[in-house]
C-alpha cells in the first residue's frame, strides 16, 4: 500500500532562518507531488506541484522553493523565512501520468510552521 | 477566477441527524470533484470523488452529488454521530488543469451527542 510521509509534524523558526520540509512517498512510482498550505482562516493554497523528477511548476510567487531530487521526495524550502510564511503545510501525491484518470488526492499528515 | 464557495462555514447539529454541506464552483468546465475530511491539526482524507462524467457517489452514510449544470456539489451525511466532527473541504479540478485542486475554506461541523 502506498504511504506519505512528512515531517517535521511542528515547526517554531525566526524570521530570517532557513526552512527544509521533506516529504516522501512509498509505495508507488512516478506520483505526482504537491504542497499546499493552509494559513489560519484561509483554504488551501497550491504553492508547487511536481510531475516528474526536476519539474518543478510554481503556483504563487514567493520567497519559498521546492525540488524533487528523487522520485518519491518532495522538499520544500526558504532561504530566508517570513512571518507570513507561518502556516500549516500539506504534501500530497496523486498517481501520475497521462493514462491515469483518477486524480484522487492523497494527504500527509502536515507541518504546522510559526514564524516568530 | 476560479474559486470555491461552500456554505455554510460552520454547523452545529444534534446527533442522529441528517445533514446536507453545500460546495459551489465557478466553472462548468470541471475534471472532477472531491470532498475530503481534515481533523484540527491533521492532514486531509479524501472521502469521495465524483469524475465529470459521474453525477454522484456513495461511501456509507456519505453521499456526494455533482450539478455540473449549476456548479454545485452536495455532500449529504446520514445519521450523524459524534465521530463525524471535522471541517469537510470540496475542491475541485478545472477540465485541462490535472492534478491541481481549487479548495473551498470548508464546512466545520459539530455533531453533539
């Protein structure tokens, strides 16, 4: 069966340091990779997604980053943090490719950052 | 631009009640629809998927309809119980957009016992 993992689950950074979120898929091959962010009174924003190794498309203009180094590993990052970077954090897999016709979201468990 | 509007924000019923949570999108053009489930703190479960070509889908005492027509999805919960206290999200993908779901701020439910 197939398995999300993310971590860290909390986060407490000053403004200014550096942020790395990972985030790694079992289970499956080839997944498309999301991360999303949900910030207090607000839905779910797409930051990135992924759909393949090095293809990274970005969604909102930011001071974050993300890559894919690997397959399955989905890393989201700043070089200098915000405070309004604060939030709560979502990786998420799809099953990729063009045969696929389910597009069934499949959630990690989220990293909620504050930012002080 | 495309959004998602899901009314009400909150709702607090007794338990044993049937309850119905409203999504609408702004584009007939859609690819599919899911309602997930978010606990506070936790990610998010999906609970159902409702394909274009579909009109609606079951999971239990959960039902979700799609209207492509009207831009509205209802998700209809029977028998409520306690246990179904979450914030109930809709989101949906625009026709030529895979992958990338447009989220409603969800529906926070309070079922008391």
């Amino acid at each position: 069966s197939q398995t999300i993992h993310q971590w860290p689950a909390t986060l407490v950074q000053p403004v200014g340091s550096p942020l790395s979120l990972e985030c790694t898929v079992e289970g499956t091959s080839n997944p498309n990779l999301y991360w999303y962010r949900q910030a207090a009174g607000r839905g779910l924003q797409l930051l990135f997604y992924s759909v393949g190794i090095g293809q990274i498309s970005s969604e909102v203009p930011q001071n974050l980053s993300a890559s894919r180094p690997q397959d399955r590993q989905f890393i989201l990052s700043s070089k200098k943090l915000l405070l309004s970077d604060s939030g709560f954090y979502l990786c998420a897999w799809s099953v990729g490719g063009a045969a696929s016709t389910n597009e069934k979201l499949f959630f990690g468990s989220g990293t909620q950052l504050s930012v002080l | 631009k495309q959004e998602v509007t899901q009314i009400p924000a909150a709702l607090s019923v007794p338990e044993g009640e049937n309850l119905v949570l409203n999504c609408s999108f702004t584009d007939s053009a859609i690819y599919n629809l899911q309602w997930f489930r978010q606990d506070p703190g936790k990610g998010l479960t999906s609970l159902l998927l409702i394909q274009s070509s579909q009109r609606e889908q079951t999971s239990g005492r959960l039902n979700a309809s799609l209207d492509k027509s009207s831009g509205r999805s209802t998700l209809y919960i029977a028998a409520s119980q306690p246990g179904d206290s979450a914030t109930y999200l809709c989101a949906w993908v625009p026709s030529g957009n895979t992958g990338k779901l447009i989220f409603g701020q969800g529906t926070t439910l309070q079922v008391k016992p």
